[in-house]
C-alpha cells in the first residue's frame, strides 16, 4: 500500500454487494436514457416493416453495418469482463476478486442481451433462426454458426444464471411469501454452479475468438495490419483485457457518483490483471506483423498508420502508467486510464470491420455511412443497457461495499419496510449485530 | 490400486484433450488443397470473343424468372452492377483517353469455386456446393439473412434484396434447373459469337490452354483465370487485359477459405478441444468452489448475512 496520503483513514475492504440505497431510480439522466432507448425501439420497428435497404446505409459492396461490427463485434468485447476476472479467481484463486464478481457479471449479461438484440434486428430472415435445433444443418467450421450458437447460450443460460443469486437474495428480504422458493433454490445454485461457472468461462473463449475468426474468411479485403491468422487470439485476448479495464472503470464511476468507498487492494489486483494481459498482447500482435513482413506498413500506410497507433498507444500507454502505484491510487487518473484502454481496445476490434475493411470493387473501395436509424437503434441498445444498469445496481445488492454500509441500507430499508430483516436463511436472529436495531 | 468409473472418466476427457491438441498441431502443419468434384461443370468466357450483345444478361433474367431491372432509365434492361434483379452481367473495361490498351468486356457472374467462401462462411448450410457438378446454390428455408456470404465473398457476387421484407440472397446458380433437364445454362445457349461456353471444368481448361497455345501472348499473361486462384473456380477467364482491370481481384492459390479456417477446422473438430477445456476448468472450480463455500459459511456464521457467491 502506498499510504502516505491515507495513514490517518481507514483502509476500506470491500466485503459484500450492497445495492446503492436513498437514490432515487427515476432521474432526470434516467429519463433522458429511457427516451433515447425507446425512440430506438420505434426505429426497429420501422427496421421490420420497410426492409434494411430503407433503414440503413447498407449496401452490397458493404453488407455489414454498426449493429453486427459495433454493438455486437465491439461492445461485447466491454462485457467480457467476467471470464478473465472469473478465471483469475475461480481457478488462479485471487480470492480477492470475487468482490468485483457480481458487477462484471451483470455487465456482460446487459452488453450481451443488447448485443443479441442487435443481431436479431440486423438478421433479415429471422424465421429461420430455428435451424440452429437441425444439426443436420450445422456447418461448425463457421465462425458465424459458432456466434450464432454460443452467444445467445452464454447470455441465456451460463450468465443468466449467475446473475440470478443477487435476484434470489432481494427477493428473500422483501418478498416473504418468496422465501420458500429461494431457500428451495439456493441448495441447487450451489451444487451446480461449478458446471455453469466452467460453462460460463468456455463459451466466450469459444465466440469471441469466432468473432475475430469472422474477419478471417474476408481474406485480403481488410488491411494487412489486421488482418492475420491470429485474428481469434488477438480478438478474445483484448476482450479479456477490455473486459477487465471496463470492469474497473464502471466500478470506479459507480463509487465516484454514489460517494462508495473504494478498496484500493482490489483496484490494484485488477490492475496487474489487467497489465498482465495487455503487455503480452501488444507483443504478440507487433511480433505478428513482423512475422508476416508487414513492419514499414506500420509507418507508410497513411490514415490507417495513424488508426493503428492510435489504437496501440491509446493501449500501451495507460497500462505503462498504471505501472506506478501513484496513478493507481487515485480514482480519477485510474479511471482516466482504464478508459481510455477500452476506446483502444474499443477501435482495435472496430477497425479490422470496418475502417480497415476495404471490399475491392474494380479499383473502387465500397465505404458506408451509417444511416440516423442505424445510430439511433445502436444507442438505443447502448441505453437499454445503461438503464437496466442502473436499475439493477439500485435494487439489487451488486456493487461491492464494506460490510458497514449493508447495516446502513439495511437501517434504510427499515424506514419504509418495517418488517423487513436483511440477514438470511432462517437462523440469523441470534446473530443479529445489536447496533442495527 | 482400483479404477474407479470417475477415474475412468478423468482419463478419457485428458486423452481427448491430448488428442485434440495433438490434432490441432499436427493437423494444421499441412495446407489442405481444395479438389472440384469428378463431375464438375463449368464455363469458359473468353473476353477476346465477346462482342456485348449481352444476350445473356437477358436471357439469364428470363431463364431465371428474375424481373427486368430497368430501374436506370425505366425503359431499357440496363443494370448498373450485378444487383438482386440480375444473376449475370457483361461490363465494359475502357482504358482512359490518351492511354494505350485496348477496350475489353467481362462477363460477371458467381465463380463457383472450388472451396467457396460463402459456403464456408454460411451458418446454416444455405448456400450449399452440389457434390457432384459444384454448382454453388442457395436456399430458402436454411437462410437467417446474415449476409456473412457477401462478406466473405472475395468476387462480390452474392447479393441482397434490400428492399424485400422476405429478402432473399441472389447469385448465379448455373441455371441448375435447365441442367438438371439436360439442358446448358441459358448464358452459354444464347451466346451468339460463342464467346461464354459449357462443358466439364477439365474439358474447359484443356481447351483454354489449347487457346492459349495456340495464339502465345495474346491472352494477358497466358494464363487461365480461375485455374487456380483462391484454389480454383469452376468458371473460367480468358482476357487479353489484366484482370484486376475487369474486376477479377489477384488471389493467392492457397488464399481458400479451408486454409484461412483450419484452425477453426481443427478447434471444432467433433468439439473435443472445448469439452476438454471445459472438464479442465469443472476439476479446478469444483475444488476452489469447495473452499469458497467453507469460506462464505464461515462468514455467515459470523454475521448472520445471507453468503453471498
């Protein structure tokens, strides 16, 4: 600990999720996100009745808009949090990161529901998602089966499921007709979920290295300085790390609105996570063009050079700062940081689609621009997200908090529900701490 | 010392994993090569016959029962591009004022590749490559619509009806119902300087180099277009300009989609390698999920709080 600024406060251990408590749900920025959303929805209905063509920018030479190459290639990427942080924990045993579990959890399951809204929106014969039950017309080798299958698997089953214990605990406080159930329920969470955390971790190793394997069949068309055949790799290799910097970002933002203490030991945890996967990362993709003989493209290729600096200083050089304890302590510059890690990561997964992505057309490059409605329905998606974000970490005991600040939302909660009792599973009276009551 | 059916179990999940590994190293060290069916049918332009009539381009819209597209001056069938109206098209190359060359028609239509992207690309086997004659097709009720053959095409031939609520994907499909009935496709039947012909794909490319041979150096670069790029196509080029001038992009032989995805190949092959890493991490976790249990119950005692996971 770097504790020269902080010897006289006390450290802060993060013990359990406790939900942010005596803010409102309904805010003026809550509205403002819900009416982005909803606008968004009646775009997507103008989507389905008057064809792609009408809705979107798209065209032949440039068949994939921002739904497929940015809510989902992309911003899955920022919910890919839980299995880096979830294998470092589960099976590294960084004890530690378990406080963070739940937040990075519920992201990925928002991002990916969102990102699965996408898809369904941009697929124009969606009748026949059913062939996904007719193994007889599976074709495994390609990567878009292996999105097709494992991203709704993930978002339904592994991730849903993990993000139900938070859901279950809430309803055993305030929903006493419920408690049976959840104590019924609780048993079988636990007994099965070593298999749907394994899950949980395979499956988007499996899709986010297809999402990169996506690019591959497109060969030559995007540029050289991406396009390479360990796309996969280099592809789930940065979600891990834009997962985890998000994690820490959205952690940090949530603590710095809500006036949350932080744990400083956790913050740094993630962070030499984070470091150990972005150094390895920046090696293998510079050695990788080397390799291929595409070293002076890093410096001749004009506009696309500059996109691809862009990208690897906006990486490298955060994580080279968040070497020193100094702009890990504090918040704003390890927010400041992380952030602008994920814009690179961010643009490193977007590029290779589309800026990069340079379908040859008798010496004409096909470009595209995506259309208002394609905007709007893609920030819709975005807000959808934030604001079952912000219900979810409002409501449900997420965000990790010192153990003092449960008592405190529990006397809160007192106020308005007199009966309520937040401690659990039956037995818990004896042992309810006597400064609470 | 007894063996138990876990131990068993145990065993063979890290024989398979050993297994896929090993497969996927060894595996991928060789360059698969793609091969046409026996049977393969195919077609031969030669840009030097062509005269433009484009004969063809009305006949394949006929044939195929796809609506004239006149949408340029809504009087003449004149399509800008291959589009959701037209399956084949004949475009001009004209070398610009003042430079030298020569003009040169092209005839586009779907390749019909011999390891074709947009098979490896769809999801769903939609577009399927027929065992016997490779005829590339597509089909309806297999289609989600999501345009990963478009992306994946390096000829740009598969197109999307944008404007349809039941959009369909459009390509050349080698008139598969006149050659199922004997007949050739309607392109090459029509082709008044027989400019475009049918045949086997080996007959074809006999006869191509037979050309070749017998005129040395009027066909750019005496070479046959489709021989072998991205590991061959069934429809076959001759031009006396470069290709890349008539839209037929420069690909490496071994630029096939099966080389580009063989560690997909391999990865997927009968799912062993995600099954292992999934036993894998079931015997970490389930070990470490024991001691986080303890752990979380531990605290329960100590606070009374519900453990949370």
């Amino acid at each position: 600990m770097n504790g020269h600024t902080q010897s006289d406060l006390t450290v802060v251990r993060w013990q359990r999720g406790v939900p942010v408590f005596g803010v409102p749900v309904v805010t003026k920025n809550f509205i403002f996100l819900a009416a982005v959303a909803l606008t968004g929805f009646v775009f997507v209905i103008y989507r389905q009745v008057f064809g792609l063509g009408a809705a979107s920018g798209l065209s032949d030479g440039f068949p994939w808009g921002i739904w497929k190459t940015f809510n989902v290639m992309t911003l899955t990427a920022l919910g890919s949090g839980s299995f880096p942080i979830g294998i470092a924990a589960w099976i590294f045993r960084k004890r530690k990161l378990h406080a963070v579990m739940r937040v990075t959890l519920l992201i990925s399951f928002l991002v990916y529901f969102t990102g699965l809204l996408a898809i369904a929106v941009d697929v124009s014969r969606p009748w026949n998602v059913y062939n996904l039950l007719s193994v007889y017309r599976w074709n495994t080798i390609s990567p878009m089966w292996e999105v097709l299958w494992c991203m709704p698997l993930y978002c339904l089953f592994p991730l849903f499921l993990e993000n139900t214990p938070p859901i279950l605990e809430q309803w055993y406080y305030f929903f006493p007709p419920g408690r049976g159930l959840v104590v019924w329920l609780v048993p079988i969470i636990r007994k099965t979920y070593p298999y749907i955390v394994a899950l949980a971790y395979t499956l988007p190793i499996l899709h986010q290295s297809a999402l990169g394997a996506l690019m591959l069949l497109t060969g030559n068309q995007v540029f050289p300085l991406w396009q390479t055949p360990l796309l996969p790799l280099l592809y789930v290799w940065a979600a891990a790390f834009i997962g985890v910097a998000t994690t820490i970002a959205s952690v940090l933002l949530c603590c710095l609105t809500w006036k949350r203490a932080i744990d400083q030991s956790i913050m740094d945890e993630l962070v030499s996570l984070l470091n150990w996967l972005i150094f390895p990362w920046i090696a293998v993709r510079l050695l990788d063009i080397v390799v291929r003989g595409r070293f002076t493209m890093m410096f001749t290729s004009g506009l696309l050079s500059l996109l691809f600096w862009t990208e690897m200083l906006f990486i490298f050089v955060p994580a080279f700062y968040l070497r020193k304890a100094k702009y890990r302590d504090n918040a704003y510059t390890l927010f400041r940081n992380c952030f602008f890690i994920v814009v690179g990561g961010m643009a490193y997964r977007f590029d290779p689609t589309t800026l990069a992505y340079r379908p040859w057309r008798l010496g004409i490059i096909a470009y595209y621009t995506p259309s208002v409605i394609e905007i709007a329905i893609s920030l819709s998606f975005i807000c959808t997200c934030i604001c079952l974000f912000l219900i979810a970490v409002k409501r449900l005991p997420i965000l990790p908090a010192p153990l003092q600040q449960w008592y405190d939302s529990e006397s809160y909660y007192r106020n308005f529900y007199p009966y309520i009792q937040m401690s659990g599973y039956g037995n818990a009276d004896q042992h309810r701490p006597s400064y609470a009551d | 010392m007894s063996l138990t059916r876990r131990d068993l179990l145990k065993m063979g999940t890290m024989a398979g994993a050993a297994a896929a590994v090993g497969d996927a190293v060894v595996g991928t060290a060789q360059e698969p090569v793609p091969t046409p069916p026996r049977d393969a049918v195919g077609m031969l332009y030669d840009s030097t016959k062509c005269i433009g009539c484009k004969s063809c381009v009305v006949a394949c819209a006929d044939a195929n029962g796809l609506q004239p597209d006149t949408r340029v001056d809504s009087l003449h069938q004149a399509p800008n591009d291959l589009n959701s109206f037209t399956k084949n098209i004949i475009k001009l190359y004209k070398p610009k004022y003042g430079e030298g060359g020569t003009f040169a028609f092209v005839k586009r239509q779907c390749m019909h590749c011999v390891d074709p992207f947009c098979v490896a690309a769809c999801p769903f086997h939609a577009l399927e490559k027929n065992r016997v004659t490779g005829v590339v097709s597509w089909s309806a009720d297999k289609c989600i619509g999501c345009r990963y053959c478009q992306l994946a095409c390096p000829y740009q031939i598969p197109k999307f009806d944008w404007d349809a609520f039941n959009a369909k994907i459009v390509k050349c499909e080698f008139c598969k119902e006149r050659l199922a009935a004997g007949k050739e496709p309607a392109c090459t039947y029509v082709c008044p300087p027989k400019a475009v012909i049918f045949g086997r794909r080996d007959v074809l490319l006999r006869e191509a180099h037979r050309r070749i041979n017998e005129h040395p150096g009027k066909y750019f670069e005496d070479r046959v277009y489709g021989e072998k790029e991205a590991g061959g196509t069934q429809v076959l080029y001759l031009a006396a300009v470069n290709f890349d001038l008539l839209g037929l992009p420069h690909l490496s032989p071994t630029e096939h989609p099966s080389n580009w995805l063989r560690w997909q190949e391999r990865v997927m092959k009968y799912f062993l390698l995600p099954i292992s890493i999934y036993g894998v991490m079931v015997a970490f976790l389930k070990q470490n999920f024991r001691e986080h249990e303890a752990e979380i119950d531990e605290e329960h005692k100590k606070t009374g709080l519900i453990p949370q996971l």
